[in-house]
C-alpha cells in the first residue's frame, strides 16, 4: 500500500460501521479513503485494530443499536480503539465518550478535519470531544472522492442540512443549515466517479430537493438534473429521498426526458391525515399529497415509488391511522419505509402527549408493514415479462453461478451468471418473482 507523501504506513487496520442515510454512506466512503492514503488498511469491522463508527440519531432505536455495537465491540480484546461520528455524536458527544475504547468523538463537522485528526487518534488514549455547533456551519464541506470503497453504485452528497422545522425530527439540529455543493465541484465529483468506472450515481443530500438557494445564482436540482443531462455521461443517476413540497412540474418534466435517470422515487409522507400532517408541521395535506404521487405514477409508469410513514406520532388517533392506511392502500406505491414514532429530545413533539399505547404504535407499524410487502409483491409482478438493465453488484450468496443486482427501477433481480459481470450493465428478461427478488435471465 502506498502512504500519502509526509505519512507513514501505520499497519493498523481501520474498520467503518455506518448507521442510517446515504449521506451517512457517502461521508464513510470519505474517511475510508482519506484513510487509507495516510497509511491505514481497509478491513471488517469485526477484525479491525480501529473501529470508526458513522452514527445516526434519527430515532431512539438507531440510538440503541449504535449503543449495542459499542458495547459489543468494546469486548474484544484485539480491538485497540474505536472512533464515533456522525448524528449521535453530534447530538450526545459526552454520552458517547463514557464508553470503554472510545478514543474520539467527533462531530459532522469535524468530517472534513478527519486527515489532520486521524494520525493523532491512532495513538490517543483518553477521548477526544469535538463537536462543533452545527448552526455555526455555513459552507458545504466538499469531501472528494476517488472511488467508493466496498460499494458498486457511488453516492455523492450535493446538499446538507434542513430548514424544515417537523415537529418529531432532530436532523436540522444535528445537520445544520442548507448548504450546497457548487455545481463545478458537482461536476468533477461525477467525472472523477465515471472515471474509476462506476455505473450509477446516486445523488443524495439531507434535503436533497432544496439543493442551491445558498448558493451564487440559486441553482436549483433541476439545475443539476440539466446540467448532467447536458454532459451525457456514460451512466445512470438516481436521486435519494425528495421532500414533496419541493417537487415542482419543472423538475419532473427534466427527469422524464432525462434517458439516464433512474425511475425511482422515495418521498416522506408520514401521515395521511392532514390534522397529523399539520400537528407534525408538515406543510402539506393528504389530499395533495395523493395528487403528486398520482401525477408522478403517470409521468413514470414504471416507477418505483416508495414512502416514509410514522405511525404513533402523539396527535394520531386511530381514526388518522385508518386514514393513513386508506390512503396508502389507494396509492401507486411500490413499497413502503414504516417508522413508528421516537421521541426525540428537544424537538417539539416530544412534549406531546401520546394518544396511543406502545402496543397500538407497534401494531400499526406492524399493519403496515405488511400492507408496504403487499404492495411490493404487486409492483414486482406487474414486471415480470419485461426486459430491462441490471446493474450487477455481486455474486448471490449461497448459490454458486448466480450474480444479483439492481434495475432503474429499484427491482432487485437475481440472475444467472459469472462473478466478471458484476459492475456490469446486462440486459436481463424478468422471468418470475422469488419471495424479496425477481428471478431472471441473460437477454440477447
């Protein structure tokens, strides 16, 4: 392995456990890579001398599974140290800390400081706490990337922190303001992904659809969309998760005549009940949240459209869950991403009183999440018969001469065929659907 000039092959072995978003993703990707130029080896995280931790605090359950990792890891007796970032550090840093190993706690801010900090962390024995007030933070932190460690697909992060104030969510908070990425940096990151032979981008953000008001000109993601359309580069782009209230008639009609975008939508809904919707601080209601879907099943007849729901959230009565549930259950969804509701401190929900048990929030999730797995059975069927390109992205675990991979779409397809297609785009019939997958074959 070749060191960065001035650093040392350090021979220790660094290992990434990554909780949450793409942007979570996209940042680990970075550290790895920034990493392994100062001298340290990429490994599991289950061997590593280091483990660097990417935390999300989304909700309370992702709080106890980074808890239970660090628990777990701080157990092994080859473990030399363990490094933590991400949301949940920069929510509770000092919570953090207080586990065994921990040498550093370091806030998303301090992502872009990691190869200056890195070297001396290796070596620290008491914990470091850095973490800066994420409201501070007015400029995008471009953190380039060569490759993308581990992945086939590359996520590039155009756009960071939220302005929405949703009453249960503690992302503005932990992200700060919106920032985003200039549109010449944009663009290289996407030449240098094309360069070392990727396939797909995924273009993520905190915020995504609200990429460019801070920036010179107030570009736009349809600015984005038309500036890539432009380029016509030799790959296809997936947008992340989008906000529906910033997703506008100019913005789709860019996407629909865009040949290299990947029809897929996922979009928060959260409620279906437009008195939930308003107590959430929401600016939307169900009734036009219905319409866009609608409107976007008829621009993108083959799209894979999937939905954030919460349920439990404190002012749901049963009547709004059985709106939500209607509501979906009529929709042109594909699948579903079902949350039931976590308090989280200092958001204005959490001085809510509920009006549902744990057991009816559990329950309801449970309901729809049944409910989502119906409608993906139903999305996936509708496809059999249709040839389509697979991106493959590995060989299929237990099954010698088999490869999986991933359709525009978001079907994921299971293939005969050799592991040197993965990376590969392969025109595939869609012959039948496999419980989760769709089973198909090589196409002339």
């Amino acid at each position: 392995m070749t060191s960065r000039p001035g650093t040392s092959d350090h021979g220790l072995g660094l290992g990434f456990a990554t909780f949450g978003c793409k942007v979570n993703q996209g940042e680990s990707a970075y550290l790895a890579e920034t990493a392994t130029r100062l001298g340290f080896k990429p490994t599991a995280p289950q061997v590593a001398d280091i483990l660097v931790v990417n935390t999300c605090t989304v909700t309370a359950r992702t709080d106890a599974q980074v808890r239970q990792m660090l628990r777990q890891a701080s157990r092994r007796s080859s473990l030399q140290g363990i490094i933590i970032t991400g949301c949940y550090a920069q929510r509770a840093p000092q919570e953090l800390a207080c586990f065994p190993k921990v040498r550093a706690v370091l806030g998303n801010a301090e992502k872009s400081l990691w190869p200056d900090l890195l070297p001396a962390l290796a070596n620290r024995q008491q914990p470091l706490v850095q973490v800066r007030d994420m409201d501070a933070c007015r400029e995008f932190s471009f953190l380039p990337l060569r490759n993308f460690y581990g992945h086939t697909r590359a996520f590039l992060k155009i756009q960071d922190g939220c302005r929405h104030g949703c009453a249960y969510c503690i992302v503005p908070r932990v992200r700060g303001p919106e920032r985003s990425l200039p549109l010449q940096n944009l663009r290289q990151q996407v030449e240098d992904f094309v360069a070392a032979g990727f396939k797909e981008i995924v273009l993520t953000g905190i915020n995504l659809a609200r990429y460019g008001p801070d920036l010179p000109g107030q570009p736009s993601l349809t600015s984005v969309v038309r500036l890539l359309r432009q380029a016509s580069e030799p790959v296809r782009f997936r947008l992340s998760s989008l906000e529906p209230q910033h997703i506008n008639p100019d913005l789709l009609q860019e996407l629909a005549e865009w040949p290299q975008f990947c029809p897929h939508f996922h979009i928060p809904l959260q409620s279906g009940a437009s008195a939930v919707l308003a107590a959430m601080q929401r600016d939307y209601q169900a009734s036009w949240f219905a319409a866009l879907i609608q409107e976007i099943a008829a621009m993108f007849p083959a799209a894979a459209i999937g939905l954030d729901v919460m349920t439990g959230f404190p002012t749901e009565s049963a009547a709004d869950y059985y709106q939500t549930r209607e509501l979906i259950d009529r929709l042109p969804v594909s699948y579903l991403h079902v949350f039931p509701y976590s308090p989280r401190p200092g958001t204005v929900a959490a001085g809510l009183s509920p009006k549902a048990t744990p057991a009816e929030i559990q329950d309801r999730a449970r309901d729809l999440r049944a409910l989502g797995l119906q409608k993906k059975a139903l999305f996936y069927q509708g496809q059999v018969g249709q040839v389509v390109e697979v991106l493959v992205e590995g060989s299929l675990a237990g099954k010698p001469g088999w490869v999986k991979g991933l359709t525009g779409n978001y079907l994921r397809v299971h293939l005969p065929g050799p592991p040197s297609w993965v990376n590969r785009m392969v025109r595939v019939r869609l012959r039948e659907v496999a419980g989760q997958s769709l089973i198909g074959e090589a196409y002339p």
